[in-house]
C-alpha cells in the first residue's frame, strides 16, 4: 500500500483547487489500498458498524438505498490505518499548502445500484463546527465512478461566492436546518446557465477527487441496475481553521477541550496525522 501518493500533484493541479474550489487526480492510491477500503467500507455496513451519523435515504417504493456512515476511524482499524497512513493526508497538506494536517472525520457513501435517491445540492462548511479555508475532503473513488453511477458535479468556483448555504443532509436531518439561512438552490435546474461551470468526471477506483469546504457539489440517482457506487471522503484540518461550535452543525463521538474562536490543537480529537519534516 502506497504511503505517498503515487502520481505527483501539479502546480496546475494546486492552481486548479484554488481557482475552482475542486480538483480531480488521478490514480493516487494504489490497487491493494482500494481492494482493502472496498472490503472495509462493504463489511462496515453489512455487519452495520458504527453508531455516529449512520444514515440511510432510499426514496419510497426502492429497495435500493443510499448508505452512509461517519467516523469509522473511532470504530475500525482499517479506516483508522487509512487515515493514519493512506497518501490522503499528504495529498489534503500538498493542496492547502500545509506542513502538517490534523485529521477531522471520515465518512463513507454507498449508493446501491438503482437508488434514485439524490445527493443534494450543498457545500459542507455550514456543517462543521469550524470556519477557516483549510479544510479539505479527498472523495477517493472505490468503484468506478460515471454520470450513470452518480457520479459527483461541482459548481466551479463557489467557494468563492461568500455564501453560507444552510446544511442539508441526504435524509434531510432536521437537526440541521435553520430558517435563517439562505437554502442552496438546486443546480440541476440550472445547467443552461452561461455564468456557471459545472465540472464532473469519470473516474476509476484510486482517483480521488478534492474539494474546498465552501465548493457547491450534489450528484443524481445511481441509474446503472448492477453497478453501486463507493467512495470514503477524508477531512482534515490546515493551518486556517478555528473551532466554530455553532448550533446547528454536526456533533462529535468525542467534544474537544477548545474554546470558540481558537485553532482546533486538540492532538486526542483532531491528531496531527501528516508532517512534512517527517514525511520526507
Ligand atoms: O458521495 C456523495 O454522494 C456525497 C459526497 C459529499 O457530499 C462529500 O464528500 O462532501
């Protein structure tokens, strides 16, 4: 299993994260990282591990559902050596232009073969109880990645608009919803627009695809009847975050030992997990 990733990330590559708020690399991990998070991520919800944010949409009259799950590092030791010790982190480092990063969470999403059931139009940051630029997700494919399959699509540019969409979940959480902010809109109703630029990709398993937390993203209904869709999506922590604990945003297993306003440095809730004085 490959510990650096195994394609350099460009100058182009940072520009192009910066700029659009997402970039898409290509074969990052290697195969024996992808057959093992596969084996992980598919065992994890058959034997139904895990008991923070498990969630389940699946739209009435489908058997078919989209599966999700949260920190499966706190309950497995396969996340836990994937967060640990995948190229992730340094790949998240590379494009914040970090020295170090400091893990956040986790969280898998399976989209059966068949299910209908969106990802809703969001951007992740209204969430998180953190504000700050440097908090990246690596959605690092674990099947085969296509428009037929759901594959993810990105409003480039967005995080840039200095917006603050109100949070929605995949099973629409109420605990989330806060009447005062301003609803994303859904994007899929506004492809023929000329001011915006959607991005997608094709993917196969190892690609990973990298977003800003700011970055407006969804995906459609999985139409391919055989094939389900699997991906993890990593989060970690720069240098220009703070602790932001507002109300409406996703608890933790575990609180961290910080006040409001100060750069989250609790190494037991938010471990450093990459430094580039060790890592080269
Ligand atoms: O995989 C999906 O459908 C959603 C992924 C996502 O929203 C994320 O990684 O932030």
């Amino acid at each position: 299993m490959n510990r650096k990733p195994l394609n350099k990330i460009s100058d182009e590559d940072i520009a192009t994260y910066n700029d659009k708020g997402v970039v898409c690399l290509r074969q990052m991990f290697d195969k024996d990282w992808v057959d093992r998070m596969h084996a992980a991520s598919f065992g994890y919800m058959d034997q139904d591990k895990g008991n923070h944010r498990k969630r389940e949409a699946r739209i009435p009259g489908e058997d078919a559902r989209f599966y999700i799950n949260t920190f499966m590092s706190h309950y497995d030791s396969e996340f836990l050596d994937f967060r640990n010790n995948s190229p992730a982190a340094e790949i998240g480092a590379t494009l914040m232009g970090a020295d170090r990063v400091r893990y956040w969470y986790e969280q898998m999403f399976i989209k059966d073969a068949g299910t209908s059931a969106p990802t809703q139009w969001h951007h992740d940051l209204p969430f998180w109880p953190f504000l700050g630029e440097d908090l990246v997700s690596i959605w690092v494919a674990l099947t085969p990645v296509s428009d037929e399959t759901s594959g993810l699509q990105y409003v480039a540019g967005s995080h840039k608009w200095d917006k603050f969409y109100c949070p929605v979940t995949p099973d629409e959480d109420p605990a989330f919803s806060d009447p005062d902010m301003e609803a994303c809109p859904d994007f899929s109703e506004r492809k023929g627009d000329q001011d915006l630029e959607f991005l997608s990709w094709d993917m196969e398993p190892g690609d990973c695809i990298c977003h800003h937390p700011l970055t407006v993203h969804g995906a459609g209904a999985n139409t391919s009847p055989t094939t389900a869709r699997a991906a993890i999506s990593i989060r970690y922590l720069g240098n220009d975050v703070t602790w932001d604990p507002r109300p409406n945003v996703m608890k933790l297993p575990e609180a961290p030992d910080l006040e409001q306003g100060v750069y989250p440095n609790d190494d037991k809730v938010f471990p450093i997990v990459w430094e580039r004085a060790s890592a080269s």
